[in-house]
C-alpha cells in the first residue's frame, strides 16, 4: 500500500500534465487517518503511546522508500503512455484493496456497516473536493 503511494506521488512528479500538487494533497489527506489507524491497535496493544506513534511513523517511511526507488529505477525507461499505465495501475491496486480486503472486513459486522459507509462516502467528497480545489 504505501509503498504503491510513493509510486503514484514520484510518478505524477513526472507527468507533463502537472498534477503533482494534486496527487500530494491527496495522498497526504489520505496518510491521516491511515496513520491513525496504525498507531490505534499498537496503542491499545501497548499503552505507550511513543511506540504507536514510532511503529506508524515507520510504516509511514516506506512511502518515500518507495518513490525515491521509483526514481532513481523507472525514471530511464518512462515514456508518457508508460507514465499514465504506471498511475492507473496504481490506482487498480488500490482500489482492488480496498474491495477485496476492506470492504468484506466492513460488511463483516452490522454494527459497523453505517461508520464504513460515511467513511467510504466522506473519502470521497473529500478527494472530489481536493480534486476541484488545486484543479
């Protein structure tokens, strides 16, 4: 996941279409409550919160891992047509994550099925707000 993250952001840093901003604004909205979700279990596992917050700040740090790797490997062989494969098979991934791996967990318990709808739907208004505002 994160790693594909990194991929995207490095990867719109070299689209001639400038979307760069776009894609940081979105991915960083995006890191928020994933990091959130990180450090909560570790949290309640633990008790301490400097190791929920270190354990999620380290899962964080194989973003830019992953698109300094991006960089410095792929740079040399994109053309624009294997830019625009690259993003959208990014966003493929990501979003068959999200319903094969996160939806079936949702829809595991009722009690939950409401708080995975508005989080899903609020997700949405606010990348098609991100997406209306820096366009």
């Amino acid at each position: 996941g994160k790693n594909l993250e990194g991929v995207a952001v490095a990867m719109s840093t070299l689209s001639h279409l400038d979307f760069a901003p776009l894609m940081c604004v979105a991915v960083a909205v995006h890191n928020v409550p994933e990091g959130v979700v990180c450090a909560a279990p570790i949290f309640a596992a633990t008790g301490s919160r400097t190791k929920a917050v270190a354990l999620a700040f380290a899962s964080g740090l194989s973003e830019p891992f992953g698109a300094l790797l991006t960089l410095r490997v792929v740079h040399r062989f994109l053309t624009p047509w294997r830019l625009h494969a690259i993003l959208a098979g990014v966003g493929g991934l990501m979003t068959a994550v999200c319903v094969r791996e996160l939806a079936p967990e949702a829809a595991k318990s009722p009690e939950h099925r409401p708080a995975a709808l508005a989080g899903g739907l609020g997700g949405a208004v606010i990348m098609g707000a991100t997406i209306l505002l820096l366009d």
